[in-house]
C-alpha cells in the first residue's frame, strides 16, 4: 500500500508503472489499484522494500515505454481502439462492442494510425506520464521522503482502494457497522436448495445459519454441492437431465455450468461461500472474486453489500 497523494491520474501511471516492473522483476502477475490518494499493488510473490527501492531509484527506467507495453491486451486499449476504429469508419456505429472482435482489430491494426491514435487518446485521457517522471527525479534527488512501514492490518485510510469502492462511488467507503450488521442478519437467515451435482438426487432446503459443518451427500459422499434459491425446483431436474445424457437447451446447458462454478465455491469454503451467495444479485463469478479477495468478515460483509448496491445500479441497462 503506497499513500501517494498525487492525484488520479499520476497514481494511475505510478501504480501501472510499479505493477509492470514488480511482475517483470518477480516473474509473477501482479495487479494494482488506485485512487487520487493511494495505490495498493499485490502479487503471490513477497513485495520487498528492496524491490520498491530498485524501481524508484532506476534512471534508466523509460516510464512511457513501459506503460505503453503494460497497455497491450487491456480491456482500456481494447476499448479505446474500438472507439477510435468506429471514428475511421472500420466498424459500423450501430456494431455493438465485442471483446473477442475488439482484440482482432488491434491485432489486426497494430502498425497503424488506427492503435497509434488509440494509445495516444488512452494516454492523455487517463494517464500523466510527465509529471510522474517528475514526481520520481524528486524521490531520487530525496526532495521526497519515502517511509516504509510494516504492519499488521490495513489502516482506515487504506481501506477505501481495497474494498474497490472508490472506482465506483463518491460515497464514503466506510459503512455504518448498524448496517453492517443489518446485512449479516439478513445474509444468515437466507435460504439455499442445496443439490449434489454428482448424483443430483440428494437435495435440501436451509438457511445459511444452519450450515455449521462439512457439506457432502448423504447419497453418495460427494462434496461437490451446488446451491440455488430454496423455491427453484428446475435445477435439480436439470442435473439428472445432464447425468442421463439427455439432450438440453442452451439456457439448460449454462445454468447447469453455473452450478457446476459454485458447488466448486461451496467444496472449498463451504459456509462461507454460501453466505456470499446469498448476497442480492451475487452470482458465481461476483461470489468468486469477493471470496478470493476475502481478507476478514468485515471487509466480507462490506464487500456483498458493495455488490449488491452495485446489481442494482446495473441491473436496469442489462437489455
């Protein structure tokens, strides 16, 4: 966690920068985030000060040429070449936006004005180079002063860039514990259909409260439980649908998938899976990215509440 209070932009560049360098130097990905006020990198490989230090104090570094090759195969460039490609006539205004299609045309395009324009555009529009170049000369020539510390827990004012609020609302990201625990009465009391998605002939309906043990079929031992709403009597019959090689739809096929993805969820966190999944509007893949970044039941908690606010913002522009 970096406390840089140097603006959007120039910590969007700062944090894009050290991501980049850290992953080339460590060998592992590494992701970041930022906001005007701080930048939180993280990686499966240790972030020695050491490795902080090499990078800042490297002269040699060339921040637009590193930021530039960071860009390549991003959704933003993506996007913005897509945009820039339908402003030279290459696709049709009324195309919609395409992420498999989106990367053919910079592949496509890549030596031309076209991603030439793109990244420019890309850039200006969210990046500032310049004064970050300016901002390490300062560090370099100890104009400023940098302060590594060790610690336990993430303090207050680092804790709106890790829950992710930041990038989505100006609301304040620390949540009122009343409400807080508002949510945690309501995610326990929630009701789930467990279903064995081996057999598909084992099924219960509980409340997440209730689950305090191991889940597995009494049936036939699996541990690989799915889990729907407690009123949705179709799963079931679409697992054994599946197991007896019956032909199925397509809607059949991706709901039998879906569950497939969170029994997964429930064989490696069990409760805690499920407490996510009761979530308003937590799917699968929301339920995934919240439990990977899980750090402790509060910052859990306040992560749902996060998305179900989120589902319902969003949920009106689906069509």
């Amino acid at each position: 966690m970096l406390h840089t209070c140097f603006g959007t932009k120039t910590n969007s560049t700062f944090a894009t920068f050290l991501a980049s360098m850290v992953s080339s130097l460590s060998g592992f990905l590494t992701d970041s985030s930022s906001d005007a006020y701080r930048i939180v990198i993280s990686s499966k490989s240790i972030i020695s000060q050491k490795i902080i230090m090499n990078i800042l104090f490297d002269e040699q570094n060339n921040i637009y040429n590193i930021i530039k090759t960071s860009l390549v195969g991003t959704h933003n460039l993506n996007w913005k070449t897509w945009c820039v490609a339908t402003k030279f006539g290459v696709i049709a205004k009324n195309i919609i936006y395409n992420k498999k299609t989106a990367r053919f045309i910079y592949e496509k395009y890549s030596n031309t004005p076209i991603v030439q324009e793109s990244i420019r555009e890309l850039l200006h529009d969210k990046f500032d180079i310049m004064h970050l170049e300016f901002l390490l000369s300062k560090i370099r020539n100890n104009e400023i002063d940098i302060k590594w510390h060790d610690v336990d827990d993430f303090s207050n004012l680092s804790k709106p860039v890790l829950n992710g609020t930041v990038r989505y609302y100006s609301s304040p990201a620390c949540i009122d514990k009343g409400v807080l625990n508002l949510v945690k009465n309501r995610l326990f009391k929630n009701k789930h259909r467990l279903i064995c998605i081996r057999c598909g002939l084992w099924q219960q309906v509980i409340s997440t409260k209730e689950i305090s043990h191991s889940i597995f079929c009494p049936r036939c031992k699996s541990r690989q439980i799915t889990a729907t709403f407690y009123s949705d009597y179709e799963l079931q019959k679409i697992i054994q649908k599946k197991h007896a090689g019956q032909k199925m739809s397509v809607d059949e096929n991706i709901r039998f998938k879906k569950a497939w993805k969170i029994s997964s969820l429930v064989e490696s966190f069990g409760q805690t899976a499920l407490l996510v999944l009761s979530g308003y509007g937590v799917g699968g893949d929301t339920a995934a990215r919240i439990l990977r970044n899980m750090i402790d039941h509060d910052i859990l908690y306040e992560q749902i509440y996060q998305a179900e606010r989120q589902y319902i913002m969003n949920k009106g522009f689906w069509n």
